[in-house]
C-alpha cells in the first residue's frame, strides 16, 4: 500500500509512488511504483487489491513495447537491479511493479479518448446530445461505439477531481501547437490499441494517456500507464450489447460497489474512502489477470 525507499524527493499520487533517482547512462530519471492502492471518484480506498500493481506494470510494459517504433516513451527499465542504494529485502519488494524511466515534464492535461458512449459521456450525451461539447449522432444509447473516437480532454488535479475542458481550453492552457500533436498521438494510439485487443476479444471502450516533454525538446513523450484497466474501460467482446452497462475486465466491479454505497447515502465520494470486501476484490484481480493474459498471449 505504501513505500518508503531511501531516494529523493518522495510524492505519492492516488495509486503510486514517485521517487527521483539516477539512471544507469547518468542521467535525471523517475522510478514509478505501482501500489496496490485503489482510486475511485479520484479517492483512494482504504485497502488495496493485493498484487494489483504488478498486474498494471506488466501491462503498461507490454503496451509500451507494443508502440516502441512509432511512439517515444519514457520507460527505461523495470529492473530493481538498476537502482543504486537499496537492501535486498527493498529490491524484493519492488520486483515487477516498478517502472525506472526518463524524466520529463508532465504536460498539465489529462488526454482522455471516448470510442464508446458510457460512463459520464453517457450522462452528458443524455443531457445535451453531446460528449465534453462534441456532437455525436441522436439516438446513441448506453454503450454504443463512436466510430470515430473522440477526444476529451481534462485537468490534471494533484488532489481532488479532475475536470473536463474543451480542446481549445486545453491549448489556451499548454499551447495549441502541443496540444494538437498530443491528441493527433493519443486518438493513433488508442484506434491501434483498439484494434489489436478487439482480435483478442477485448473492447478498449476509453482511456486516458499522460504525455511530457524532455528538457530542450517539444516533441511530447508518452509517459504513466498506457491502456491498463486502471486507465480504460475493458470489456468482453463476446458479451458487448448497446443498450445496457458492460461486464468488464477492468475496475468497474469496484465502481459499481461504491456508487452502491453513495446511491444509499453510506459514502459522498470523498475521502476517507471505503473499504473493499473479499469479493470485489477477488473478482477484479481475477478479471486484470484474464485482460492480461488475453493481450500477451
């Protein structure tokens, strides 16, 4: 659930833990731990999912591989061998759940890409037959696709939520030049990424991507976690229906637990959270597993 490892310049985000450190070529880099906490309505829980952690870093690592030739990311290693001043007991603890990778500067824009109608892009369609302030076609329901993904923008918020914000209010923030590369990156690696898993029988239905940007270069890095169930919306291929919520393969038994929580008044979303029972947990490390096992096969 937590870390405390003898490198500078510890921060702790809603689901990792972020140290500063030197990189085996000398240079500045950041080692990424992934916890097992869990987020949900942008608060932690009070207990985690065991091994959650090393499932996400096995996956960002694969995705990372994936799009190594067409898209420049940060990651360096995952090796606890590579870090310099630890015991073996530390080492241990780290093994399979850390990301060492190139510092950048983290663009302040949370790039999120919608290729089915669900979630709060379902509710907003609803209310205005628009997704963040894009038009979509009349008559969409609940989980339908969006054959031409779109996306959406948001804040990047330290603590407290996130908001949505238009793509010009995005470039008013970080540059329009920046901002369009980013989302011309974000909808190219999705539709790739989509396509690949929907062949393995899995819908991508959104996601969310972090960029930087290297000292002295304005070419945006691909940066976090890329298409993990953490980050998206994992469905079963064979089980999708438009009209209905989804099964998933990602964090949305946990969802469904605490929204049962606030729809009776037993939580208001925000901290501290709840915490999760057996079989909430169980049936979502159970269904990360199988999206693991069905991208990697």
């Amino acid at each position: 659930m937590n870390t405390d490892l003898p490198l500078p310049n510890k921060r702790s985000g809603k689901v990792r833990d972020l140290y500063d450190m030197t990189l085996p070529d000398g240079t500045d880099g950041i080692l990424i731990v992934a916890s097992d906490r869990v987020s949900v309505f942008d608060v932690v829980l009070e207990n985690g999912i065991p091994g959650k952690g090393i499932l996400l870093t096995r996956v960002s690592r694969f995705w990372f591989d994936f799009f190594a030739d067409s898209i420049k990311h940060h990651l360096v290693s995952t090796d606890p061998a590579d870090i310099e001043g630890l015991t073996g007991d530390q080492r241990a603890m780290l093994e399979g759940r850390i990301m060492i990778c190139r510092k950048t500067n983290v663009v302040p824009v949370e790039c999120i890409v919608r290729g089915y109608l669900t979630g709060s892009g379902f509710k907003d369609y609803q209310n205005t037959g628009k997704v963040c302030g894009i038009t979509l076609p009349g008559g969409m329901v609940n989980s339908d696709r969006i054959d031409e993904p779109i996306f959406t923008p948001s804040t990047k918020a330290d603590e407290g939520h996130d908001e949505n914000i238009s793509f010009d209010e995005a470039c008013g923030l970080v540059g329009g030049t920046l901002m369009r590369n980013i989302r011309e990156k974000s909808l190219r690696i999705y539709k790739t990424g989509r396509e690949y898993a929907r062949e393995r029988g899995i819908i991508i239905a959104d996601t969310k991507f972090e960029f930087g940007l290297e000292a002295g270069s304005d070419e945006p890095v691909l940066i976090d976690e890329v298409l993990t169930p953490d980050s998206s919306r994992f469905w079963p291929a064979d089980n999708w229906e438009p009209g209905r919520e989804q099964n998933s393969f990602d964090k949305q038994y946990v969802r469904n637990y605490t929204q049962e929580l606030v729809d009776v008044g037993r939580w208001n979303k925000e901290y501290p959270g709840p915490a999760l029972p057996d079989d909430v947990i169980n049936n979502t490390i159970a269904r990360y597993e199988e999206a693991l096992s069905r991208l990697t096969a």
